[in-house]
C-alpha cells in the first residue's frame, strides 16, 4: 500500500482547516501555505466536502472549513475518501476476487494485516495529529 500524493495533499488540507477552529478558509490559502497545486486542492475538496469531513460556502467570502471534532476524523477517514477501502490485495477486501482465497495460505495474512491497518489508521485522528 502505498499512499497517494492525492492522499497526502488532503491530509495536510484537513489539518490545515482544523488548525483553523472553525474559520472559512479560501481555496488559495490553502494552497499557498500547504502547496498543493490549487487545482489538484479544488478536485479534493470536493471529494472532502462529499465526505462530509468540510463545508464549501460559495461566494466573495467564500471558502472550506472543518466541519466537525478533530478527534471524530481519523486518517482512515480521510483515505477512505480519497482513495477507497484500505487493502493490501484485492482479496482482503472481497475474498470473491480470487478463486484461491479460500486455500490461499497468504489470504489470511492480507485479511489480517488489512485489519491491523484500519485500526492503526482509524486511532491516528486529527485531534492527536494537531
């Protein structure tokens, strides 16, 4: 598993916001300070605003803020919006992807360390990051 520079920039976006307590921050404010190209930031905070994690607000005042407890948003929250389950292989998450997964010796290793993964995540929320 790997995370992706999509990931990271919206990992660093969220604790930017929540940094803010509250405060509607404009896009190019956060791209400036956390560069992140601004553009890549506009797909991803659609995607977090989607995910209920921020709020948009439109308008001259306009701009994203966190939209709840930093300790209710973990990083399993964040990737999972982002990029989707966390697994290490495609069996992990849907033992009908392979044929083998029912005498495959490894699958439970990739069930196992999947599980490990989500917890590790789920306990890293953004109240322990700030």
């Amino acid at each position: 598993m790997e995370i992706t520079r999509e990931t990271d920039y919206a990992i660093r976006c969220v604790l930017y916001l929540a940094r803010g307590k509250g405060k509607v921050i404009m896009i190019d404010e956060i791209s400036r300070n956390m560069a992140i190209p601004k553009s890549f930031l506009a797909k991803i905070l659609q995607k977090l605003t989607k995910g209920n994690i921020v709020t948009s607000f439109r308008g001259v005042r306009g701009g994203f803020q966190f939209n709840r407890m930093p300790e209710e948003v973990s990083l399993l929250d964040i990737i999972e919006i982002i990029e989707g389950p966390v697994a290490m292989n495609a069996c992990a998450l849907e033992e009908k992807a392979c044929s083998f997964s029912s005498t495959c010796t490894v699958h439970p290793v990739w069930t196992e360390l999947r599980k490990i993964v989500e917890t590790y995540l789920r306990n890293a929320d953004i109240g322990k990051l700030l």
